[in-house]
C-alpha cells in the first residue's frame, strides 16, 4: 500500500473491485445476476472483479442500485466494511429483541385479562 498521504490509483482499483465483488456476495447475487440487474454484460462484471477493467461513475451508479449500497462503500477498506455490516446486524437485533419484548409483554398482559 502507499505512505499514509498517498493514494496509490493501484489499491483504489483494488479495493472498489473487491467491494463490488464483497457486496454482490452479500446479496447472494451471482455475476450473471448482477450483469442482468444492470444491464452490462458478465464478462465485464468477471473483468472488474477481477481488476481487468475500471468502472465509470455511471455504472458505478447502476451497481449502487443493484447492489442497495451507497456509492462510498465500494471504497472502504475491509475492516470498516465488515464493522459497517456488524454493526447492521447489531442495531438490527437489538431492534428485533424490541420488538419481541414489546410483543410477550403484550402477550401476557392481555393473557391475563
């Protein structure tokens, strides 16, 4: 990687390409899925994620659609990106357990009516 004040274009390649890639996984897409989804072809998908081709920021807009991302997330580095994902998780089973507190409480209060 480069000094701490550069960008190296290489890792910035890279890193969106493994993103597309991480992201597409996380919605059990394949790269047939995604090409569908988009409207471009699954040798290019295949050549992106593999860093054979760099993308626009017009199809990087047609992947944040297919892909329910924000455009920024396909330029995170690996542990910002799972810590992004845990933390969904997290906030999204602390609202689940709401949800099922809220319902038993409910539950034995009318239960006992």
């Amino acid at each position: 990687m480069a000094k701490k004040n550069e960008i190296d274009e290489k890792y910035v390649f890279k890193l969106m390409s493994a993103n597309i890639k991480r992201l597409r996984s996380f919605m059990n897409m394949s790269q047939l899925d995604l090409a569908l989804s988009t409207g471009l072809t699954h040798n290019f998908i295949n050549d992106i994620e593999n860093c054979k081709k760099g993308v626009s920021a017009k199809t990087l807009a047609k992947f944040s659609i297919a892909l329910n991302a924000e455009p920024y997330q396909f330029f995170l580095p690996n542990a910002m990106a799972n810590n992004e994902i845990i933390s969904y998780v997290k906030d999204f089973n602390d609202s689940l357990q709401k949800v099922v507190s809220e319902l038993t409480q409910q539950y034995l209060v009318g239960d006992k009516k």
